[in-house]
C-alpha cells in the first residue's frame, strides 16, 4: 500500500498544503469558539486541532532530508512509512469534527440575541423606529427611519430631537404632503403611501415611531366620501318624508273618487230602473240611496287614528249595520288605522254583496303579528271570491304595509289580515 513517503513531490506538497490550512482553521477555532460549546467540545477540537498539526510537522520533516535518508528522526521515518490510509482515515475524522463545531458556532450565533441580531431585525421592519437620548443624540436607528428620513427631507437623521421639531413644523421637501399635526403628525409621500409619526419617553431615552397607515388613510377618506353620500340620500328621504302625508291622502282620495263613482254608478242604474217602471214605492231605493250616502261618508271623512274604530262602529250603526270588535285593539295608531280601514272594505262589501246586518272583527297579536279577521252574517258565496273592487283595494293596502292578506269562502266569508310587529309601522 502507498506510502507518504513514495508520493511524488507535488502531491506532498499539497497534502502538507492542506494540513497547514486545516491547521489553522483548528487553531482559531479552539481560541475563538471552543470555550463557547462547552469544556468537553473544547478538548475534542483542542485534540483534533493537535492531531493535524503533529501530522503537518512529521510530514514536513521528512521532505528536506529525503536526500539524507539517515538525518530523518525515527518517528518521522515510521510515520511516513505507514500507508495512507490510515493518517488520511485520522485526519478525515478531525476535520469532520472541526466542521461540526464551526457549523454549530455558526447556528448558535443566529439563534442567540445580541446587539447584531437586534439591529438586523430591526432594520427588517417595515415601521420606522429611532431611540435617542433627550438631547437629540441617536442611539439606534433602522434603516426604514433613515428612508423615511430621506424621502420627506432629503437628508439622513442626524439628531433625533430637530428631526422631531421638523416633523412638528412641516418643513417637507417637495412633493411631500402634511396630513395631520400635533403628537402624531402625518405625511403622503411622492410613492403615494402615508406614515404617521409618534414620539414616546421610554426610561431615559425617546422613541420615534413610524407607522405606515396607507390603508387607513384610505378607509377614512372612503368612509368620509359614504358619509357624504349618505347625508345626501338622508336629506332625500326627509324630503320625501315631508312629503308622504299629501302623497298617502291624495291617494285615499282617488280611491274614494273610484269608490264613489261605483256607488253612484249601482244606484242611478237601479233608479233608472224602477222609475221606467213605473213604479211609485220608492221607499227601499231610497234606503239604498242612504246606505250609499253614509258609507261613502264613512270611506271619504278623515279620522284620527284613535277613533278608527269607533269612527267605523258609529258610521255602520248609522245605516243599520251593526260592527263588533272583539280583542285587544293594538296600541299602533297606524295599526289601528289599517285595521279599521280593512273593516270599512269589509263592511261595505258585505252590505252590497251578501245583504249582511253584522260584521264581526276579531283582533290579537302573536310574538310577531298583528292579526284581524272579518266575518259577517251576510249570504254565503257560492263559489271562491273574484277579488276586484274593494277587496283589490284592501289587498293593496295590506301589502303596501308589508303584510298579508287571505279569503275564504267557506264554511262562512271569512277575510284575515295579519301585519308584522318589526315592519315599519308608518303604513
């Protein structure tokens, strides 16, 4: 097997090359980390390290007297006479070692926290941060301050204190805009973003603070552009506030126009009738010209939401019709109103087309209703009811109030309303 001593010069050489440079890694590795992995990695490293350097000096020795073989010391002369493997074998060993203990010095610098870890983190935040004494002097700053610094002066921070005085002023570079004053002053940048700034007392040292509140600022501006937007469709709306009370009359009054036309309708028909036939008791058409008269009175003549009910009781007694209200009446004027309202397009669709002489309404309320159902005493109809008329208007003014409305026909003309408690109740 081949020997050190049978190598050609130029391999020995950089086999002696090598040793020496792993020769002084060792040896700057015992001083500069050894102590710091511990007694037991220092002794390892310490032998490892003396392991290449004993065999850089054997080697070594052997090359200037190879000419005089017998000036070569015994030792060197075994040493060199040993196959190559095994010196290779120890020092593949001890350079293995050196480079774990390197590659754990290396791992335990970055996990550990000291000022060069501090300040690189530091300088990867994305808010600005500067410590200074109170007379301005900087202590720390990172490096996002210092382009903030650039970017709304033009110049690095220099003393904390008049950097501040400067913010307070607003003296900016061009292009720069000032937000907001006071403690916490802020600015758009030319880029488009805005940082706002701080400044505490920590101890014995101040702390100025940057914060980017770009999308903040934009939220603000969004929310303040909604509010305009909303205080004009407030005003709208109160506008057409003020302006419902005529709308809502003017409607009841065409539909009252309609009614009125209908009853006046029937009745002239009717008269024109028994006239052309001659006869001369006229006493049951001018009854039904009565009835007419007084429910058009009913339906026409304004009434204060807490009489409706008894506005109706009275306007139907009038002309014979007796009106019970069973139940609790709901304390809602509008309410009120609505169901008192339905009891007029009930009581006179029941005079004029089942010839009834009562009218029943019973009223309650659930967790979430109000409910009103009308019966009468009238003919019952002989198949389900065509709504039109009166009925159609009725329909009309439960569901313009959000709420539903339901006809049977049978066993006996039943009409049921019920309202949602949550629904705007200005109906």
């Amino acid at each position: 097997m081949t020997a050190f001593i049978s190598l050609p010069m130029i391999i020995k050489t950089l086999l002696l090359t090598l040793l020496l440079l792993t020769s002084v890694c060792g040896i700057c590795a015992v001083f500069l980390i050894g102590k710091k992995q511990g007694k037991a990695s220092l002794a390892l490293l310490t032998l490892s390290t003396a392991l290449i350097t004993a065999m850089l000096l054997l080697y070594a020795s052997v090359i200037p007297a190879e000419r005089a073989k017998p000036n070569i010391p015994g030792v060197s002369r075994w040493f060199s006479d040993l196959p190559l493997m095994i010196p290779i074998s120890v020092y593949v060993l001890c350079f293995t070692f050196l480079i774990i203990m390197i590659a754990r010095e290396v791992k335990r610098q970055k996990m550990s926290i000291g000022p060069t870890s501090i300040k690189e983190s530091l300088d990867r935040l994305g808010s600005g941060l500067c410590f200074s004494y109170p007379n301005g002097l900087v202590v720390l700053t990172n490096h996002k301050m210092n382009l903030l610094s650039d970017a709304i002066f033009q110049k690095p921070i220099q003393n904390a204190r008049l950097f501040w005085d400067a913010l307070e002023r607003g003296e900016t570079a061009e292009g720069v805009t000032r937000l907001s004053g006071g403690d916490q002053p802020a600015f758009k940048l030319p880029d488009g973003t805005v940082y706002s700034f701080k400044r505490e007392k920590t101890g014995g040292f101040y702390e100025i603070t940057a914060a980017d509140v770009t999308r903040q600022h934009a939220l603000v501006n969004e929310l303040r552009e909604r509010n305009i937007e909303l205080e004009k469709r407030n005003t709208r709306i109160m506008e057409y506030g003020s302006n419902v009370d005529e709308y809502v009359s003017a409607r009841e009054r065409l539909e009252t126009r309609v009614n009125v036309h209908g009853f006046l309708g029937q009745a002239l028909l009717m008269t024109q009738s028994r006239l052309s036939g001659g006869e001369t008791d006229l006493t049951d058409l001018l009854d039904i010209w009565q009835r007419n008269i007084e429910v058009l009175k009913m339906q026409s003549k304004p009434e204060k939401p807490a009489d409706s009910f008894k506005s109706l009781t009275s306007a139907a007694n009038a002309i014979g019709i007796t009106v019970s209200v069973h139940g609790k009446i709901p304390q809602s004027a509008p309410i009120q109103k609505l169901f008192a309202a339905i009891g007029a397009e009930a009581l006179t669709n029941a005079v004029r087309h089942a010839g009834a002489k009562r009218l029943e309404i019973h009223l309650s309320e659930t967790d979430t209703d109000y409910i009103s159902v009308y019966t009468n005493d009238g003919l019952l109809p002989p198949a389900p009811i065509a709504e039109g008329g009166g009925l159609t208007s009725a329909r009309r003014k439960v569901e313009s109030a959000g709420g539903e409305m339901t006809v049977a026909h049978a066993p006996r003309f039943t009409l049921t309303v019920s309202i949602r408690k949550e629904v705007n109740e200005d109906v």
